[in-house]
C-alpha cells in the first residue's frame, strides 16, 4: 500500500497566520491526491481533489499544490473557523490511503 | 440533498460479529461505489471497503487489515450499503463512516455519513 505521511502531526498557530502542512506519499501518486478537514465529533470535509481543485464552497484562502510524491495544503491566512485536523489522501492506487492527519490548534 | 446514514452499531465482543448498514437518498445510488472508512478514537482515517456498481459486477475491494472478516455488500432495491464484519477484534473498535464516490470516476469522498460507532471488549 501506498503511504502518506503528514507533517507536522500538530501545528500551533495563530489567526491570520499563513499554514502550510505537507504530504508525503512512499510512490509516485501523480496528481490523485486529496485533502480533508474534520472538526471534532464530525465527519470529514472534502477541501481539495487532484491537488489542487478547490471544491464547491471551500473558501479561497485553501490552496494546494505538489505533483508525485510531495504536496502541500496552504491556508494563507487562517481564520476562527480553521482550528481542525486535515487529512490527504491518495486515490492513485487501491487501497485507498490517508495520511495520518494534521491537527491545527490555536497558538 | 445526499444523505448517507450508518445504522447497526454497538458493544460486540472479541470474536463476535456486527452488521452495519447505510442508507443512501439523494443520489444516483445505482450508479454509485459505495464505500466504507473508519477512524480509531484519536487516530487517522483508514479505508476499509468498496463495493462498486452493477454495471462493474458489483466487484468489491477491502484494505488487507479486514480481508477475509469483513465484507460489504449493497442492496440497489433499498438505496443501502452494507458492512458485515466477522472475528471482531479490539483493534477494530472505532467510528465506522459510509461514503460514496462515481463509479468509474476519482475515488474522492464528497458526501459522508454521520459515523457510526462499533466497539469491540470484553
């Protein structure tokens, strides 16, 4: 199976700071890469697919990037509603996997 | 409006088994991949299950921690997904999430379930 490893496992930040959480994947994914934010007692919420596909209703300040085997998720300027954990996951290969997640909490 | 809702969790014990369903309303179900994702307490998610459509021979996939205990199923009459999950360890306890994805489209997970808990001691 294809693994992802998410860095930092946890982010301490403040509002209006600029986020940036990466993932890491053991094989080339190509661009097949999504990610995830999920709030506490609630199930994820898709943010972007294929790297860097903004999904309907996703604010703009959500941004992705990479290609292969590194990929990024940037928040240009976090805001109240953003303290979370994020998770990418690639969909290049069966199984399915995700990175082991990211949890941004207010500095 | 998709809504997925999980059904049929509880307290089971090591060994036993457990059956989850997932009803679906809002969306083509027929021609839909039905699937299943889990997240321990405080842990990552893990995807576990997928059972495509009729139209690929509703074949059906598992990550290799559930091969041969779990097995998903669907029931295109009743718009519903189903988990049943055999030799139950401790391991397996955790929130159990039914998503959907396009068949023969990416496997990204727009629409989920509210979660459904299944927890497995003595």
């Amino acid at each position: 199976d294809i693994q992802l490893t998410q860095s930092p496992s946890t982010l301490s930040a403040s509002v209006g700071d600029r986020v940036t959480i990466t993932c890491r994947a053991s094989e080339n994914i190509n661009r097949w890469l999504a990610w995830y934010q999920q709030k506490p007692g609630k199930a994820p919420k898709l943010l972007i697919y294929t790297t860097s596909n903004l999904e309907s209703g996703v604010p703009s300040r959500f941004s992705g990037s990479g290609f292969g085997t590194e990929f990024t998720l940037t928040i240009s300027s976090l805001q109240p509603d953003d303290f979370a954990t994020y998770h990418c996951q690639q969909y290049n290969t069966y199984s399915l996997t995700f990175g082991g997640g990211t949890k941004v909490e207010i500095k | 409006e998709v809504q997925l809702v999980e059904s049929g969790g509880g307290l089971v014990q090591p060994g036993g088994s457990l059956k989850l369903s997932c009803a679906a309303s809002g969306v083509t179900f027929s021609g839909s991949a039905m699937h299943w994702v889990r997240q321990a307490s405080g842990k990552g998610l893990e995807w576990i299950a997928r059972v495509r459509s009729k139209a690929n021979n509703y074949a059906t996939t598992y990550a290799a921690s559930v091969t041969g205990r779990f097995t998903i199923s669907r029931d295109d009459s009743r718009n519903t997904a189903y988990l049943q999950m055999n030799g139950l360890q401790t391991a397996d306890t955790a929130i159990y999430y039914c998503t959907t994805t396009d068949d023969g489209g990416n496997s990204i997970f727009k629409y989920w379930g509210q979660g459904i808990l299944a927890t497995v001691s003595s």
